[in-house]
C-alpha cells in the first residue's frame, strides 16, 4: 500500500519547445520559464506513433516534486 498523501503526487501541466531528440524517445524541451527538462513520450503518443521533431511545441506534464523531468502528453 501507498503511505504517500494525494497532495504529493501534484501534476502541473506546462508547455515548452522541443530543442533536442535524445535516444530512447527522450527529449530536451525548453519550458517558458527559461529551464530545461528532460521529457519523454506518454504511451498514447508512442502507441499512435506521434512524431516529435526539435522546434516543435510540446504540452508536458511534470511532478510537482521532480522540476527536472516531465512526460509529453500532447504536440501542438
């Protein structure tokens, strides 16, 4: 059983654009706020085979207690 509360598992969802593919459908997205983070592909868009290309405008969801990973959810 889980011991951690619900307030620690907070989603936030974020937008930024791609600026490297990385191997393994991982990328480097670049967020509003100047960071970088280190992103991979939700299961949906490698399921529907969705390509992500760097300078592409991404959604990400990301842990409220990891800043520096997030998973890509949707490309706009």
């Amino acid at each position: 059983m889980n011991n951690q509360s619900n307030s620690s598992k907070k989603v936030v969802k974020v937008d930024g654009i791609v600026e490297e593919a990385l191997p393994g459908a991982s990328f480097r997205v670049k967020i509003s706020d100047g960071k970088e983070v280190l992103a991979h592909l939700s299961g949906k868009m490698r399921m529907f085979h969705i390509k992500i290309l760097p300078g592409d405008r991404v959604i990400m969801e990301m842990a409220s207690l990891d800043e520096k990973r997030g998973r890509i959810v949707r490309r706009l």
